[in-house]
C-alpha cells in the first residue's frame, strides 16, 4: 500500500462493482468527492466493459453536476467514446475471420455456449456505418448475465459476419474463471480474454487491447492530463488497467488477481471505498 502518492490529475474508474452502488447509483458521498476533484482540475473517466449505449445510466447522474463525464473508455478498451458528442472516438475490432476462430474454439472446448458479439458502429469523421447494422447480436443458445438484454437473435455463422469490439461467451452454471481455464490453453495469442463477472460469462477482444490500451489513446489523442492517473478497479478486466495507472486501486470486495494487481485495497463499492481514496487530496 502507498499512502504516499498523489494527487492524480486524473481519475480512471470501473463503472459496476466500484463507482456505482448496488442500486447502480453514484451516492452522494463519491458525488461530493468527484466534485470536489473536478474543482481542482482532475476530472473522472470511466473505464468500463459496458457499451456506449449503457454509459448515460451512469453520466446523466453527474451531468448537472461540475463533475460531469466528457469521456469513457467502453468494451473494456476497444472503444473510446465522446459522451458529450454521443461519439465513438476510437475502435479497435475483431475481424470476422478471427471472430470465426474464436467462436470456433469456444464450441469445440465448451459445447452449448452461447455466443454474442458487440458491435462499435459508427466512428467520428469517417463514414457512418451501416445504420441497420445492429451493436448486439447473439445466437439462440444465448442467456444473458443482464436483466436487460438488448439483442438481436442471429444465427451461429452470422455471430462473425462484421468486425466486432467483443465476442461474449455464455455458459450458465459455470464460473468464468472455469470457462477462462478450459479456453486459456487454446486461444494462442488469438485474443484477449476477460471477464467482469464470475457467473459463466466471458469476453474477448483484440491481442493488447484492454482498459489501459484505450486509456492511453485517450491520453494520447485528447487533452485530458494523464500525468498522473489514479485507477479504480474490481475484477479481471481491470488488471491491466491498475498495472498501467500511475496508483491503481482494487475494491476490497474485487477479485483476488484485481486486489494482486493493484497497488492499493480500498474498501467496498457500497462502502464508498473509491470516495474514501480521494478524499485524501478533495
């Protein structure tokens, strides 16, 4: 633990298991925390495996507010979104002949899972894409983790017909780290693979891309201050994220290789652990 560091000029945070509670709301005390943060020039990020179409159920709670969210890292990396503009940025996407390998390997190695895949659509300045092209298709062997599910029923080949920014794997009734195990020792550099909760879903994306390699085009490519960037996590897809930032910081309830890649343990999301840590400087 480094007690030491700080302040950060910038603010990177997972969305579900750290920013949010467990009613999916920003409470007052890391509202007041973000705020006052803001108020010294150190705005939040979100960095999240969510898509851009589920990030206003986060930034409209700051949007009223100094603290209010100009951009988020989304697909756990693969996509850099402009909220103000409702703009993707960036997008790093699986092509189909890959989506089809992997897709291929997960049936052979784990029978009946169901597949889905994300979709970026449009990027800013260059041509729109397909506007009947739908962000979310997924096989009939499907079940979501969600209770909102948003997609499109496609037929098996059809998961790997355009680029994707994930491919979702589904098996109910097994854990991620079981599925993440079997999957491990026949991907060979195909993909990267990560998951955000442990009840049978997992998700890949290109090699290198995760949370940190989206923050850093960001960081690259905007003006937000990366000099010093403070991160926020709670489960595998956050790893790279907490290695990358200058201080990364696990939630006390996150997944043991989050806690083991985080300089820093804080307490539970419904404890306000993240508001906890900056309130050391806001």
């Amino acid at each position: 633990m480094t007690r030491e560091w700080g302040p950060p000029t910038l603010i990177a945070s997972d969305v579900d298991g750290t920013l949010i509670d467990g009613d999916d709301t920003i409470t007052p005390r890391t509202r007041t925390a973000l705020e006052r943060a803001r108020a010294a020039s150190v705005e939040l990020v979100l960095a999240t495996g969510r898509p851009p179409r589920w990030i206003p159920q986060i930034s409209d709670q700051l949007a009223e507010s100094p603290a209010a969210v100009r951009f988020a890292v989304c697909a756990n990396g693969a996509l850099v979104y402009d909220v103000a503009a409702d703009a993707i940025l960036h997008a790093d996407a699986l092509h189909p002949e890959a989506l089809a390998t992997i897709a291929g390997v997960v049936t052979e190695v784990l029978p009946g899972a169901g597949l889905a895949a994300e979709r970026a659509g449009a990027i800013k300045d260059t041509d729109p894409a397909d506007a009947a092209t739908a962000p979310f298709v997924a096989t009939a062997g499907y079940e979501h983790a969600w209770l909102n599910p948003d997609h499109l029923e496609v037929s098996d080949a059809h998961i790997a017909a355009s680029p994707a920014v994930k491919l979702l794997a589904r098996v109910p009734g097994m854990s991620s780290h079981e599925m993440v195990e079997r999957l491990a020792p026949h991907l060979d550099g195909l993909a990267e693979m990560t998951f955000s909760i442990d009840t049978g879903l997992i998700e890949f994306s290109l090699p290198q891309v995760s949370k940190a390699s989206g923050l850093a085009w960001l960081a690259a490519n905007t003006d937000v201050d990366a000099a010093s960037v403070i991160a926020f996590g709670d489960m595998p897809n956050d790893i790279e994220m907490l290695r990358w930032a200058g201080h990364g910081v696990a939630m006390g309830h996150g997944d043991p290789a989050a806690l083991a890649a985080a300089d820093e343990v804080t307490a539970s999301n419904r404890d306000d652990g993240l508001a906890q840590v900056l309130e050391r400087w806001f």
